[in-house]
C-alpha cells in the first residue's frame, strides 16, 4: 500500500464532512470545498474518531498512483478550510507597482504601450472568486499577497501573474515569488576600440 495514501487525515472538530458517491464536501471556519475523486478510490469519513480513511480498489499502476494523490488532495482540503493558503509576491523595477481596484489588480510592470491620457499600459487582471488579494507595499518593491481555501487555485493564480513579468536575470526585475532566488547573469562587456 502506499504509505501515504494509508495514513488516515485527521479531522478538526471544526470541520464538517460529507462523502456521497464519488464526491467530498469540505466545511470549515475559511469556507467550504468540493471535490470529486476517482470512482476506483474509497473514501470513508469515520466521525466517532474524526479521521478520513482513503483505500484503493486493487494494485493496479493506476490504483496506487492515485490512492497518495486522493489522500494528499483531500488533506489540503481540509488545511485550507481551517488555515487557508497564502502565496507571497514581490515586484521590482523602477515604476512597477502594484494596485487594487475593486475586483481587479492592477500591475505596471514596465511594459513600454500607452493608454490614451498618455499613462503607461497596466495589466488589469480580474481576482477569481474564492480568491482575496492583498497589497502590502504598492512601489519599489511593490509587495502583495495572494490567499484562498483551496491551495491549486492560490499557486495557479500567483503563476499566472508571476508569468506576466518573469524576473529578469540580467537586472532581477520582474514579478517574483517572495524569498526566490534569481541567479543572476552578468552583461555583455563594451569592447573599446584602439585607435
């Protein structure tokens, strides 16, 4: 068996479960999940000891492929319900900030295209629901976090804004994960001409 799909998930008294055919409902103090896992995977909520047990229908490749998987998936569930997720971003260069507008954030992220008044381009990108967006320093460098319930949609949409702007390895400028390193390349030498 695998060793982590054998392990049961312990459950917080304050999170409620639901199981019904192949589908799970996670309910917790952050908010609520759903999931439908794999009809070859049974999940089993055992309420008097407040766990969930994940077993597999056979040893097939597939069964034990997705017998950890099941495990792990509904384990964040049940994290992000009670904690939630939260991916810290950074944005550094010279006039790149960062912006709140509603239910919108808007990034100057260098990009040279004009905007009629004569105001540089911004990207204007729409917060999914589910999703809550903080800015915590708009320039130099700007500084925001991304947080949610359910860690596959924080990580896709903090990727997706992080692909807008990738740091750059010359001048580290660009839109980076908090604490990521940029290894660094150094620039073409001017060659002077003798004369």
């Amino acid at each position: 068996m695998s060793r982590i799909g054998r392990k049961p998930i312990a459950v917080p008294p304050q999170v409620k479960i639901e199981v019904k055919n192949s589908s799970i409902h996670v309910e917790g103090p952050k908010g609520k999940l759903d999931w439908k896992f794999h009809e070859r995977m049974q999940v089993a909520f055992d309420a008097p000891a407040c766990q969930v047990n994940v077993t597999r229908a056979g040893d097939e490749r597939l069964d034990r492929s997705l017998h950890g998987l099941t495990r792990t998936l509904i384990s964040n569930m049940i994290k992000g319900v009670v904690e939630g997720y939260e991916r810290k971003l950074e944005i550094h260069g010279v006039g790149y900030q960062v912006k709140l507008q509603g239910k919108n954030l808007l990034l100057d992220a260098g990009h040279t295209g004009r905007k009629e008044g004569g105001q540089v381009a911004e990207f204007i990108i729409e917060i999914p629901s589910g999703i809550t967006v903080k800015v915590e320093q708009v320039t130099n460098p700007g500084k925001f976090a991304i947080s949610g319930v359910d860690k596959q949609l924080v990580g896709q949409f903090a990727s997706e804004i992080r692909a807008i702007r990738p740091p750059d390895p010359y001048q580290a400028k660009g839109i980076r994960f908090e604490g990521e390193y940029i290894r660094r390349k150094q620039g073409k030498a001017a060659v002077g001409t003798s004369s």
